[in-house]
C-alpha cells in the first residue's frame, strides 16, 4: 500500500500548478495577441496562465 501512496503523490504533484498560474495579472502587451475571444489586444491586458498558454482578456479601466 505505501508503494501506491507514493505513486499518488507523485502523480498530484506533477499535475500541481504554481499558485501564480490561477490568478489573472495586470500586464502591458506590445505585440497583438489573441483574447479568450478572439479580438487582437495590445496595450494593458489581463493575462493568466491555463497550464498550456497565456490567456489574455482586455483591460477596462472605469472613470469615476
């Protein structure tokens, strides 16, 4: 049985992702990229890591 539990440990442990990768990060884009929706964005972004690739949203700033 303890032979299975490492195994399992092993396997969380590579599927783990670092703590950064689930939070969306303020990040400013020069070159054009591909958005969760397809539209090319530049400028200040969202940005946030999906365990394969960057994903990016545009970045709204409201006026008050």
């Amino acid at each position: 049985m303890t032979v299975i539990r490492e195994d399992y440990q092993r396997i969380l442990n590579l599927r783990s992702r670092p703590a950064w990768a689930d939070v969306w990060h303020l990040w400013t884009i020069v070159i054009p990229r591909r958005s969760i929706t397809g539209r090319l964005v530049h400028g200040r972004v969202w940005r946030r890591h999906d365990g394969r690739r960057w994903i990016y949203k545009k970045f709204v700033e409201y006026q008050r």
